[in-house]
C-alpha cells in the first residue's frame, strides 16, 4: 500500500521562523533527504574522482624518464646512425611545433666530451625531438646534464635520433654494441633493451 502524505514524519516547524512560514504545510521527511542524498554522492563521486587523476599523476611520476627517440632500440640506433658521442648540453635551443603532440627543439647546443662512433665538431648544434603524449612522455634534455646522442648528419643540420643518459653502464653497452655490431636483422638481437 503506498504511503500517503498524512503518514509521513512531518518535521517540527522551526521555532524562530515568522508565522508565515509556520502556515504552510511543511515538506515530508523523505522528500527532504532526496536533495541531501544527491550532494553526498555528488561529493563522494568528485572526490573518487580527484583520488584517481592523484594515484595517476603519482604514479607518472614513478615512472623513469623517457629521453627523445626512446621508442627507438639502441641496437637500430648504432647501426643506422652517423655519429655517436656524450655531450654535455649547454644550450636547449628554439622549441617549435612539429605536429601534435611533437615538439623539435632546432639549435641544441652540445659540447662534445667523447666521441664513440663517427666524427663532428664541438660544440656542436642539433635538432631533436620530443614526443609527449598519452602514450608516450618523453621530456627534453636538461642543461649542463650528459648524454649519449644518436646523431644522422644531413648536409643542413644534425639530427639527434635518440637519447641516453651519460651513465657508466649506458655508455659501456653502446661501446660494446659498437665493438661487436649484431650480425642479421637489428630488431631481432634479444640482449638489446630501450635503456
């Protein structure tokens, strides 16, 4: 049997309101939690909300850093490409659009501390690519900081196709591949990584 409005809890009439509001009836007990109810899950709704897009941001952030051309194989890398050197970057140079989702940065300035494979000039100037995306979030290379650039020459600049911090063992792996390059196709050599 459904539940007319005289069996429904009315609240007390509030005792400092004026006789006006007094003479109206006042509003059932359930019809008032209804709007109540609403705001609650509304605010328990946004602050899920807000706890998710936190637990992602923090979990980016625990996620090693991804230099330019880090989709790129080391192994494709030494084999394709011209020169190979650590440089400590002292100028980032122009950034610019290159599509969506692309930023090039024309004019990297780069002093050359030791060459592994090829020969350039020092200080040399790059252009290099910095993909940012959903997918992929690749950051650009930080002044005074130590790289080992992947660079193709081309007559009118020098492309750097990959980056790798300048640590020990990053250096040690690429003198080793450069020593002894694999021999069939490149994508197929197991012990390679994306370091």
């Amino acid at each position: 049997m459904p539940a007319t409005d005289e069996s429904r809890p009315r609240l007390p009439p509030p005792s400092s309101c004026c006789k006006r509001c007094q003479s109206k009836p006042m509003k059932t007990l359930p019809r008032m939690r209804f709007p109540y109810f609403c705001a609650v899950c509304l605010l328990l709704g946004l602050g899920f909300a807000a706890q998710e897009i936190y637990s992602q941001d923090a979990s980016a952030l625990q996620q090693p850093i991804k230099l330019s051309g880090s989709e790129q194989t080391t192994v494709n890398m030494v084999l394709k490409c011209d020169v190979i050197f650590i440089g400590k970057v002292e100028e980032i140079g122009m950034p610019g659009l290159k599509s969506a989702g692309q930023s090039t940065y024309h004019g990297v300035r780069v002093r050359v501390s030791q060459l592994l494979k090829g020969s350039i000039d020092s200080p040399v100037l790059v252009s290099l690519r910095v993909t940012i995306g959903k997918r992929l979030q690749e950051v650009p290379p930080q002044i005074g900081k130590s790289y080992v650039f992947f660079v193709e020459k081309r007559p009118s600049e020098n492309i750097a196709r990959k980056l790798l911090d300048g640590t020990d063992v990053n250096i040690a792996k690429i003198k080793q591949l450069i020593a002894t390059p694999p021999i069939g196709n490149a994508n197929t050599f197991s012990a390679d990584s994306r370091a």
